[in-house]
C-alpha cells in the first residue's frame, strides 16, 4: 500500500515539470471523455428511448 501514495508523489512532481505535456494530456483525455459521453447519450436516446414519433406507420403509402 506505500507505492500508492509514492506514485501519486511522482506523477504530481512529473506533471509540474512539463506543464505543456500535460495540459495537453489533460485536454485530450477530457476531449475523450466529452465526445464519448455525448455518443452514449445519443446512440441512448435514438435506440432505447425512441425518437418521439408516435404513429410513425399511419403516414406511409399504401
């Protein structure tokens, strides 16, 4: 359980060294975070909850 916090210590020291590297690590796994939250609440919305459209059938010709 001691490595936990000695790994925490570096990857702190490591990040404050390069501060460039890091902020673009840090927008690029929030960019990824973001746009794979935004699929899931689309691909959601389309196909378990439906789209909305009630009757959708009635207006097809026949």
């Amino acid at each position: 359980m001691g490595a936990i916090p000695k790994d925490f210590k570096l990857g702190i020291r490591t990040l404050t060294k390069k501060p460039a590297s890091s902020s673009t690590a840090i927008l690029a796994f929030g960019l990824g975070i973001g746009l794979c939250a935004i699929m899931f609440s689309i691909i959601y919305g389309v196909y378990f909850r439906g789209i909305g459209v009630s009757e959708a059938d009635t207006d097809l010709p026949q």
